[in-house]
C-alpha cells in the first residue's frame, strides 16, 4: 500500500474520531450550565424524598429534618393503649420555618375503621406548639382558635411573626374555592374576600388554585370563571385573574383585588380550568397550569406567554400533572411532571419530571422518569395525614 493512503486513513480516523467527541458531548448536555437549580420530589410508592440537581441530574435522598418534631422536649410520648391510639394528623410550619403547630389526634382503635377513607371514632383533639431552634413544644390553641373562628376554612399558612393564618374554602364536594380568609389570632378577628363565595350561599365563585399564595403571603390570587348568573356551561366565559394585597400599605381590607387580569385566552374548552400556579421569588411572574398547558402571566405588563402544551392524553384524561407546577429557585425554569404511556408498553404509563428553560427559548428538558409516582414537593415541610 502506498503512503498516501495510510494518510488518507489517518485523516479519515481523525474525522470520525472528532465527530464521535461532538456527537458524545452533545449527547451528555442535559441543560445549558447556567445555575446550581435544585427541585425536590417524591418517588415511589413509599413515598422516599429526593433532591436532583436540574444541570447535573445528580440524585440525592433528601431527609427533611423537620419531621423529627416527636424526638422534642415536651412532644407526648406515644400514648397507645389497648383502647386507644394516638398520632400527628397534621405538622403546620410557620413561614419562616422557626415554629410548627401539631396537631395530635386521639382515635378509638376498637372501632373498625371506616369504609369511607379508614379514620377511627376520634376521642380527643390536641395541639403542640413547637419552636424549632430549641426543639421544645408545649400545649397551644392557634390554630384550634382559626378553626373554631372560620369553620368552614382550611388554613394553608400561617405566619407566625404577625400571627396570622391564611385560608380559603377547601374539601369534599367544595373544591378549592373562595372566600379567603386571614384569621388575626392575636386579635381573634377574621378578614375575608367579599362578592365571591360559595355557589350555593348566593355569592358567584371564583376559584383559588393551588399555588395561589406569593411566597411572602402579602399577595394572593383568585380566578373567575364567570361562575355567576351569566355563566356559560358550553364554554366562552370571561376568565379573570384577580390579584389581592394583604398588606396594608396597598390594602386595607380584602373587599375588593388591586388588579384584574383578563385571561379569557386560557380557555380552550367547556372542561377547561386554572388548577394550579406559582410565583417567582420577585413575585412578579406568574407561572399557570390549566388541563393540558402552562403559561406565564407578567404581574407587570399583563402579557401572557405559552410555554408548554401537551398534545397527548393519557388514561382517565390527565395529561400532566397539573395540580402541582414550580420555579426553579433561579426562576430560569418551569418544573412539572408529565404523564406518557411507556414505550415498551402501551398500557402502563411513565411520569417524567420535565423542566422548561425561561431563558433558552422556552426548551423543554427530561430530568428523570420513572414509572412509580413522581411528585413535586417543597421545603416547607407542611405534612398532612
């Protein structure tokens, strides 16, 4: 052989050679290395706890150190008997993370649970307020008083610095609905969204999607649907999003938003819905999951943007899932999960956790699948049974 043709060969190995690096180095790049973003979520049905850098995908366990409020000093020691049973129905974290109400039921575990949902007769009710950084508790009534005050409310937060508690009609039948309510415990007075209630109390209803309280609780928002005298079932309603200040220097009460937004563009079918949004850290973007897409809503300027739409259903009409949408803690990115059938098997179904990149054109990454379930979580801690 000749020894151009040797070096023909080496100049064609080279290529290949170069090429294989690009196609390999492409094949690694998940997401543009811009921050150290990290999301937190659930996985399987154990329900363990995660944490996965957006820009690595390194996976970690994640243990939430809050949840060892049964170790504190003055916390009841595990009282069961032969008769009875006891256990935190409820773990209710502060804003700020400093304090937890705990709610401690004491059930009849000679009854046969119920068909229902498996509960047992409940004997006694008990609360524990406890305060992190010295890991004591001690018996409290906060939010036995907002129960008491506003029966028909669930408290979703609760700052403990202002002693105030912040909720809304929420439950079996009920949904998640107006009023809004923020209970003062000091003072045992009640604030409450006025001219949107229940349907069946006269009043027509706006919705409160999951999400809807900003991270520093001075603001929250509802959504109308035109479910009022004039509401069409077929479809072509007026949709607002109405935005409320808590704080007194743009409110002195909740009878009416500071802002109206008209989102009647978000309906694209009679079925249609806001089932869940959430706030960047400036509170000035707003991220919103309907049934099949997601947007965002500029506080400032009022445009509204698409940012992701499923065009695939899965089984019982889910499309993804869309109670639950976060910000990256940069902002730079939109986490949610997916629902998709398995490639492998037509009948079962995957979920992937997706991210969606708010300065690189909107792209759309994969960060894990899997087929067990796959739930976003916070570090707020809140637990419910």
């Amino acid at each position: 052989m000749t020894r151009s043709f040797y070096k023909y060969i080496f100049i064609v190995l080279i290529a290949v050679f170069f090429v294989f690096l690009f196609w390999k180095s492409e094949r690694k790049e998940i997401i543009p290395q811009y921050s150290d973003d990290v999301v937190l979520f659930k996985k399987g049905l154990d329900g363990d706890s995660y944490q996965i850098d957006l820009i690595t995908s390194v996976l970690k366990p994640y243990k939430n150190d809050f949840e060892k409020i049964e170790s504190f000093s003055g916390f009841p020691a595990d009282k069961k008997t032969d008769k009875t049973d006891s256990f935190a129905s409820r773990i209710f974290y502060s804003k700020d993370k400093s304090q937890a109400i705990v709610t401690l039921l004491v059930v009849d575990s000679t009854a046969s649970p119920s068909e229902f949902d498996g509960s047992q007769p409940i004997i006694e009710k008990k609360e524990y307020l406890c305060i992190l950084s010295v890991k004591q508790c001690q018996p409290s009534d906060l939010l036995f008083s907002a129960e008491e005050a506003e029966k028909d409310i669930f408290w979703f937060h609760w700052d403990s610095s202002k002693g105030l508690f912040y909720g809304h009609s929420a439950g079996e039948g009920v949904g998640n609905s107006s009023p809004v309510v923020i209970f003062d415990a000091n003072k045992k007075t009640s604030q409450k969204t006025s001219g949107y209630g229940l349907e069946y109390y006269g009043e027509k209803r706006a919705e409160v999607p999951s999400g809807a309280f900003s991270p520093s609780l001075q603001k929250f928002i509802m959504i109308d649907e035109g479910r009022g005298e004039n509401w069409k079932p077929e479809g072509g309603n007026n949709w607002k999003l109405l935005l409320y200040y808590t704080n007194k220097e743009h409110s002195d009460n909740l009878s009416r938003p500071f802002h109206s937004f008209d989102i009647s563009s978000l309906e694209k079918d009679k079925y249609d819905g806001v089932s869940s949004v959430n706030w960047s850290a400036d509170e000035k973007l707003l991220a919103i999951g309907t049934d099949n897409r997601i947007y965002t809503l500029n506080l400032e300027t009022g445009q509204i943007s698409l940012k992701f739409e499923d065009k695939t259903k899965a089984k019982g009409g889910l499309y993804w899932d869309f109670n639950n949408l976060q910000f990256s803690p940069s902002n730079r990115f939109i986490v949610f999960v997916d629902y998709v059938y398995s490639a492998d098997d037509i009948n079962s179904q995957v979920q992937i956790l997706k991210a969606i990149d708010l300065k690189n054109s909107d792209k759309i990454y994969d960060i894990i699948s899997d087929q067990d379930l796959i739930e976003l979580i916070t570090k707020s801690g809140n637990i419910y049974d």
